[in-house]
C-alpha cells in the first residue's frame, strides 16, 4: 500500500463546504471555516470558495508542492514500520492504494470507497493525521464492512474514533516527540477502556466484540 500526497482544489472546496461547518464528531466549525464566513457571509458557492482558498494559500504563503514533498518524505521514512504494526495489530494489509489530498481546512474527512484522506496544509504533525486516517482504514477492512450498517453510524463512528488511541501504544516511537492521539472529549471513556483491555490482552477482535457489547 502506497500513499500519493496530491493537491486538488477541487476536493478543496468540496472539504470546506461540506467538512468546515461541522462535522460526525463536531459540530463546532473549523478556524478556516469560520474565516470564510467572516470574509464572505452564509450563502456560500463553489466560486466564492475557491476564491478564499487561492487568497489564503497566498496570504499564508503557502507552497504547495513543498508540502507535498514534504508530506511525501516525511511518510516514506516512516511507512513500512508503520504499517507492519497496524498488520499485526488488525491482521490484515490495506488492499488499495491512497491518495492523501491536502486541504486548508482544519478538518480532515475521509472515503474508503474511493481510496483517500484529507491532510491540512499547514498541520503540526502529518504522519499523525495520516496514521490516525488510515487507522479507520485498517478497522473497516479488518473488522468486517458491514459492521456500520450492523452497529448504525454513530455507534460504529463512536467505536472507530476511539480506537486510534492504540496509536499512543503501538506507535508512539513513530510520531514526534509530545504529539499523540488525543481523540475527542467525547469517546473519553472509552479510550481508557481500550487501553485497559489492550493492556491484558492484545486481540484486536476479542477488544471489537467487548466493545460492541456496550
């Protein structure tokens, strides 16, 4: 499994308008977002917003191939143990290739149906917003896609988000020194459960069903 870091402003736009107001685990917009309200109201389109995206990347003098470059390097360094990690952890490989698309926006949704993630441009940490997306990748190949439909949305949601503070414990050595998984207040609890459980016992389908049963 490879990652290609791209820019589209295309899917820009499209992660603003639809991510930047709120989202499955916030409904709290994003700075970004809150920058384009201020600069050009509510009744929002596609010109308007790539407008404010071209102006931005500007401003903030942001070089977009650098960052991709960057992206590219920094992930490459670090890929391969990564995802013999997440292996052993899921028991399975990622079967498709992935696009990471760069967005200016502070939220970073993704498509497992079409094989890509969202990382912001500029971010603290890359490989932590790329580890923790492909973590959702590895949960839904691994645990079963129709586990969703099965569970609803928001308790499968609920499941998979709280799951990438494995990352703190798998994968620690491989993020930056003081940068973790911190997860959102909300799936707090549940957090510390899965450290708990992971911690006597490291089954990642055993830690699915005990958590289901909740």
């Amino acid at each position: 499994m490879t990652i290609e870091f791209q820019y589209n402003k295309e899917k820009d736009i499209w992660c603003l308008l639809n991510k930047g107001k709120s989202s499955n685990n916030s409904q709290i917009a994003t700075k970004v977002y809150e920058q384009l309200i201020a600069s050009h109201g509510e009744n929002l389109t596609s010109d308007i917003v790539a407008d404010f995206i071209q102006k931005y990347i500007s401003e903030k003098q942001i070089d977009l191939q650098k960052c991709i470059a960057d992206y590219q390097e920094d992930w490459n360094s670090i890929s391969t143990e990564y995802e013999k990690r997440a292996e052993a952890v899921f028991g399975i490989s990622l079967p498709q290739n992935m696009i990471g698309y760069l967005t200016i926006n502070n939220r970073c949704p993704y498509s497992i149906e079409n094989n890509y993630f969202f990382i912001s441009v500029p971010t603290v940490s890359p490989r932590l917003t790329i580890m923790h997306e492909l973590w959702h990748f590895y949960t839904w190949y691994s645990l079963g896609a129709d586990q969703e439909e099965k569970l609803g949305k928001q308790k499968y949601n609920e499941l998979k988000e709280a799951l990438t503070v494995l990352l703190n414990m798998e994968c620690k050595d491989l993020l930056p020194e003081d940068i973790y998984d911190d997860g959102y207040p909300q799936h707090k609890e549940m957090r510390e459960e899965i450290v708990e459980f992971w911690s006597k016992e490291k089954n990642m389908h055993k830690l699915w069903n005990y958590l289901k049963a909740k």
